[in-house]
C-alpha cells in the first residue's frame, strides 16, 4: 500500500451539470459544493491529512461576471457558515492563490485562516485565484530579490504549498484531460486519475476506487523498483 498524505482536485464540471439538471450553470456550482463537503468527511474517515481543491483559477475571470459574482457569493457564503464547524472539527483552512478580492472576502478568508491556523486533523487547502505560472514566477522573484541562491529546494520555500507535501494524487473531474495552469510543479511525481463524471456526480465510491488503484501503483520516482 502506497502512503496517502495528499490529493488534489480539479473540480471541473459545474457548469454542464447545472446546465443539464437544472438549467442553469450557477446551480451546478451550487451542486458541486455537496461533493467537496462529502470528500472532506470521507477523507477524515480516511485519515486523508491534505486535500487540496482547484476552486477558481487565474484564467477564470475571462467569465462572465454573473457567473463570477455568483461562484465568490457561495464562496463567502460557505466561509461564513462553515467557519464555526472548521473549528469545532478541528480541520485547517489555508488558501492557494493570490488573495487580491474584496476588502470583505479577503477579511473573511483571513479571518477563516487564522481561526483554524493550528488546527491539524485536516488541512483543506482551497486555490482560488490560483495559477501555477504566476506562483513559479513569483517564488523566482522573490529568490532573486533576497538573493537566495536559486535550486528547487529554496524555491518551494516560496510557493503557496511551502511546508506541504506534494499531491500524492491527482483528480480530476469532468471528462477532460489537461492540468489547466493547476499545481505544475508539486504534481511531478503525482499519480494522474482523470475521470469522466462530472464534479457534482463524482461520489466518495469513486474516490474510493481510485485510492483502491493507487495502492497497487509502483512509485518510481525514476528508480526501478520490484
Ligand atoms: C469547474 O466547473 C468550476 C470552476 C471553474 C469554477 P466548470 O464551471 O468549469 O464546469 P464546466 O467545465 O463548464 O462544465
Ligand atoms: C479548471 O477548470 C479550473 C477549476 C476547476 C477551478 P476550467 O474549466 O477553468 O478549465 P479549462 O478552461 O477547461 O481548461
Ligand atoms: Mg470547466
């Protein structure tokens, strides 16, 4: 059995859900937010340490601003509902992404952060505003700007996951084969589950199958095992 520490999530399908069931690409996000809540109590059972969810990338803002304002109203709407529960369940909220929103989203989301900082049964990781060039490219700057020497172990100091262990999986949801700007360096040695459900249909029987498959994975990491 391999170690699992850490998966990730490309929630992706929202929108031709709620089109298909209801009409509406907004209510497939709505949808969608059943499925994190599920995975994240699946995943205590599991003891799952890390999950991380691709909720809203840098190239996402090229959408209509209906469906923006909608996804960042369920966003604070989960934040101010879920918060009392994050703390009470001992589960850890960080964020992935650059926290450039509303003075009252960015206040709701460190507020959500620093209440559950020392938290440790889950960290929920949750990349909003996220995209893995820009946080690469970043973390160069800011070597350069100290002066560190630049290697791959200084520069994962200064990405947005420093001190979390990479994805041991990858999943992602919606029928469609691509990373889409998500995690490009901590997913190098990730084992890759893309799976043709869509996010709101995707049930933890599914995630289950999928860490079933991952057990009988040989993991490389380049060398030759038996
Ligand atoms: C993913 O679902 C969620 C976000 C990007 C916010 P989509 O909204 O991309 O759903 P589809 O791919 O259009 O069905
Ligand atoms: C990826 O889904 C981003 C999130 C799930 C938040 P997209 O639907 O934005 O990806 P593309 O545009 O199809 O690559
Ligand atoms: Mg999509």
């Amino acid at each position: 059995m391999n170690p699992l520490k850490h998966v990730a999530f490309i929630m992706d399908g929202n929108g031709r859900w709620g089109l298909k069931n209801k009409n509406s690409r907004n209510l497939g996000h709505k949808q969608g937010l059943k499925t994190v809540e599920e995975i994240i109590k699946f995943s205590i059972k599991k003891k799952i340490n890390y999950l991380t969810f691709f909720a809203f990338s840098s190239e996402n803002w090229k959408r209509p601003k209906t469906e923006i304002d909608y996804l960042f109203k369920l966003l604070k709407n989960f934040l101010k509902t879920k918060i009392n529960e994050f703390i009470k369940n001992d589960i850890k909220l960080k964020i992935l992404g650059e926290k450039k929103f509303s003075k009252e989203l960015n206040s709701l989301l460190n507020r959500a952060e620093k209440k559950t900082k020392n938290n440790c049964k889950i960290h929920i990781n949750l990349a909003i505003n996220y995209g893995s060039k820009i946080e690469i490219t970043n973390a160069i700057k800011a070597l350069n700007k100290k002066k560190i020497k630049i290697n791959p172990h200084n520069l994962e100091k200064f990405l947005y996951t420093k001190g979390i262990p990479d994805p041991d999986i990858l999943i992602r949801t919606g029928n469609t084969k691509r990373l889409s700007n998500f995690l490009l360096w901590q997913l190098s040695y990730s084992e890759i589950f893309f799976e043709k459900k869509l996010w709101p249909d995707f049930k933890t029987t599914d995630f289950n199958k999928i860490i079933v498959e991952y057990n009988n994975i040989k993991r490389n990491y380049g060398s030759i095992t038996k």
